[in-house]
C-alpha cells in the first residue's frame, strides 16, 4: 500500500537522516515529493510504500523522534 | 450545460479529469477547478444574473456542476448591511456586513460549499456523504444529507461536548466520536477517505466543495452594484475562504462584470490561533503549524491547508493580516449586536476586532468602502459569552418596584395619561 503524508521535523531534528533510517529499519519506501528545509524546520511531503504495517511502524517512529506526521491535507477536521 | 472544464494542480499546473480527486499524483499539489471563460463570457451577463432567483446559484456557470444543483436550493444571497451605526462608531464612511449569519439552512456560510459538495458526489455517483468537523460543516453537512436522503457520516474527537454534536445528530447523521490526539483523529479520517468510496466533502471533494465560497464574493460584488470594495476582511481557518473570496472577484473583472478597482484583502485570526497571520507578518512564505487554544472555535485550525495560498493573496492585493486575543473577541461581538444588530459567532468577532485594529493602524482608509465578512451565527456559540454580558434585573410583581427601577437607572419617561 501507499501513503500520502506531510512531515513537520523540529528544529533538532532538522539535521538528522530519519529518512534514511525509516528506510533502513522498515521496509518501507520513502518517496519525496516536496521538501523545505530551513535552520528552524523542515518540512516533506512523503510517499511510503511498503507493507501496512511497515508503514504503520514507520509512522510511529517519525513520531517518537518528535516529527509531526499529518495527511497530505493537513488539517481535516473543520 | 457545464463550462467546468477541468481541475489543475495549484503548483505544477498537471490537468486532471472532473473526478474526485485533490492532490496532484505528481506533486502532491492541491487541485483546483478550471473553468471555460470565454464560453461563459459568451452567455452570461449581469442582467441574466440579475433577474435569476435571489439564492447562491444564479451564478451557476462559475460553479462546478454538470447539471443544476440536487440540494440546497435556496443557500445563500444573503444581506450585505449598510452599517451606519457601526460605521460611525469606527469612524468609517462606507461600512458593510455581509451576513451569512443568516444563511440557510445552518446559519453559516459552510451551506454554500458543503451544498456545492453534496450536489457534485451526487453527480459523481456518492450515495455516502462524510465530514469531520467539530461544528459549523457539520451542522450543514447533516443538514442537507438529509434533505437530499443521502446517508452522512461525521467525525468528531470523542470528548467533544455534547451541547456541540446536537446540531448534527438531530438530522440523523451518524456521528463517530475518535479516541485519540487530534493528529490521530486527522490521520484517520484520511484513512477513512481514502479507504471507504465516499464523498469527504472536505478531503476528496475538496476541489468542488471549496468553489462554493466564491459566491460570497460575486454576491458582495453584486450588492455593491456590481462594484468591488476597496477593503474586505476575511475570517481564515484553513484559509480557504480569503483564496476563494479573492478568485471570485478576479473571475468578475474577467468576465468584464465589474471594473478593477485594486481591492484590498484583509485576513483575520484569533491570537490563539494564527499560524497564517504569524507568517504574513514574519513575511515568510512557511506557515508554521500552531497548538490552536481561543474561544473562537470555528477558526481553530493549526495547519491550515491553504495556509500558504491565503498569505499570498493578503501579500499581493496589498492586504494585511491581524489577529485578535479573546477578550478582544468578545467585544468585538458585543459591539456588532449593539450597533447593528447583528449576532455573529466568534469568528464576527475575530473579523470586527482585526478590522477595528486594522484601522487603528492605518492600514485601512477610512474613507473608502469596507466590507467585514460575518459567516456565522452567534445562538451556536453562545457559551462564549458566559460571565461577559449583563445580568437581567429581578424585580418583584409590583409596579412601585418597577418605577424604583426607572429612577435608579436615571430615566424619565412620558407616562399615558
């Protein structure tokens, strides 16, 4: 399966490969799409592929490491 | 016949079939509906609108349908107020209120986008219409699933207080309270979306559903005499309202209906919540996602999806943006129902307090014409006021009571003989 998600890093996380480590520990592929980077955030528009429940744990890990996983859409509830 | 042509992505400009799609496969772009000017341009004149039905559809050749709407058929053309009193009390020449307080059939302007959204899933084949909301497009989403017999679906966070979901329930939708962070709560309603073939009116119907703003603006053009403002204030939570706003009137002066008279576009935040003016003012084009925390609950969007799309239109009309603390809120509401007579959710208030403070700063001329955006009535957030209006005096059944009262106030009235 596919997933469409946004990634928000914090400004310690902004200069760590989590990408590359999400890539590494799951078995999942990461396919970015849009990405800004500053000294003070980051943000990247992310496609994840793999098994549900690769995708699930790679979810969980971006989010232990304190990045912000949102939907594509961002804000739904209105 | 349909002069909606095609959706495009807002970033890379890929074309795509009129299906229920949102974001762009090859980007991840927002899509957006396009249109066939120079068909419409060809049938379509303001005497034509003008001897349409008063209601937001006579303008349905700039709106995305296929065929005439199969819901809400009497939504929108609503009052455009010409405040004197308020305007007096502000110190400006021309003020207006464009009230979609007083929109139907939910009372806020979510009726004209959300019967947008449930008239185009029909033509797309949906029998299921969903939302997640906490409020305003709830209420309409249930609403008019009911009056068109669709089945609706609305998510909610679980602890949200009951007095909130009555609204909703009472036209027979079914509401799902989630477990969980708001985040968890968002990303499953993604899930859900993506999963289930139903019509998210705000996820995968987004494209059309947003179009519905715009009548907003061509019916503020059309009040004003066919003329736009030169100063307009708009209330953002995901921003897309200011976007669409502002396209309608670009789409008016295309269309040769009004002249370009440089309109000013003002967008308006709670302090609390105001992840979009914090950009404007740092002049940065990233909108930094915020942990909303006001009482104007309607705006409470932290990471709002045209975030960065709103700001630009504020930045090239030569707008501003301001944001306004809860206290400021409220005043701001009270001032509305005392001078004009108008009851407005919180979000009135959050518009009405940035226009004061806009002009208090000079941004906006007070010569020239204002227009505050109301999109919301205030009997759905009255909870706000609590603790802030005064409290009724309670006298006994006597009529000597009653005179006491008159003279302690200070009044004196002609008594009939």
């Amino acid at each position: 399966m596919k997933k469409r998600v946004y990634l928000t890093y914090p400004k310690e996380q902004v200069k760590e490969p989590l990408l590359y480590h999400v890539a590494q520990l799951f078995k999942v592929v990461t396919n970015i799409r849009q990405a800004s980077v500053s000294d003070k955030i980051g943000l990247v528009a992310l496609e994840l592929e793999g098994e549900p429940e690769a995708i699930e744990n790679a979810i969980k890990y971006f989010i232990e490491k304190g990045v912000k996983v949102e939907p594509i859409e961002l804000d739904i509830i209105e | 016949m349909s002069y909606m042509k095609a959706l495009k992505c807002r970033e890379c400009g890929k074309e795509y079939a009129k299906e229920a799609l949102h974001v762009c496969e090859l980007c991840f772009g927002p899509l957006e509906v396009i249109y066939e000017y120079d068909k419409i341009k060809e049938v379509l004149t303001r005497e034509i609108i003008e001897k349409r039905a008063p209601n937001m559809w006579r303008y349905r050749e700039l709106l995305p349908l296929d065929n005439e709407p199969s819901v809400g058929a009497q939504v929108g053309f609503t009052p455009l107020v010409r405040a004197h009193n308020l305007g007096k009390a502000l110190g400006l020449k021309e003020l207006y209120i464009k009230n979609d307080a007083v929109n139907f059939p939910t009372l806020s302007f979510k009726d004209r986008v959300v019967s947008v959204a449930i008239s185009r899933a029909r033509e797309l084949g949906f029998k299921i219409v969903a939302c997640a909301s906490t409020g305003n497009l709830a209420n309409s989403v249930a609403a008019n699933a009911a009056a068109c017999g669709m089945e609706s679906y609305v998510f909610i966070p679980y602890d949200l207080e009951k007095t909130k979901i009555m609204g909703t329930i009472v036209y027979g939708a079914t509401v799902v309270g989630i477990k969980g962070t708001y985040d968890e709560v968002n990303r499953l309603c993604s899930e859900i979306a993506g999963k289930y073939g139903w019509a998210f009116v705000n996820i995968n119907i987004r494209p059309y559903y947003a179009e519905g703003s715009k009548t907003f603006g061509y019916e503020i053009a059309e009040q004003l005499g066919w003329k736009l403002p030169k100063n307009i204030i708009v209330p953002m939570a995901g921003g897309s309202l200011i976007t669409k706003i502002s396209k309608s009137f670009k789409e008016f002066i295309k269309l040769g209906f009004v002249e370009d008279t440089g309109t000013k576009v003002f967008g308006a935040q709670a302090t609390g919540c105001s992840p979009i003016i914090n950009a404007v003012k740092e002049g940065s084009e990233l909108i930094r996602p915020v942990k909303p925390n006001t009482i104007a609950k309607s705006l409470a969007i932290g990471n709002p999806a045209d975030g960065y799309y709103s700001a630009k239109v504020m930045r090239e009309s030569g707008g501003w943006g301001e944001s306004v603390t809860d206290e400021e809120i409220i005043s701001a509401m009270k001032l509305l129902a005392e001078t004009e007579g108008i009851f407005a959710e919180t979000a009135g208030g959050v518009t009405l307090g940035v226009t004061k403070k806009l002009i208090e700063q000079g941004r906006i001329n007070k010569d020239e014409s204002v227009v505050v955006c109301v999109t919301g009535n205030g009997l759905k957030t009255q909870e706000a006021l609590n603790g802030h209006l005064s409290e009724p005096t309670i006298i006994n059944s006597r009529l000597s009571e009653f005179e006491d009262l008159v003279k302690a106030n200070g009044k004196e009235y002609v008594v009939k003989a």
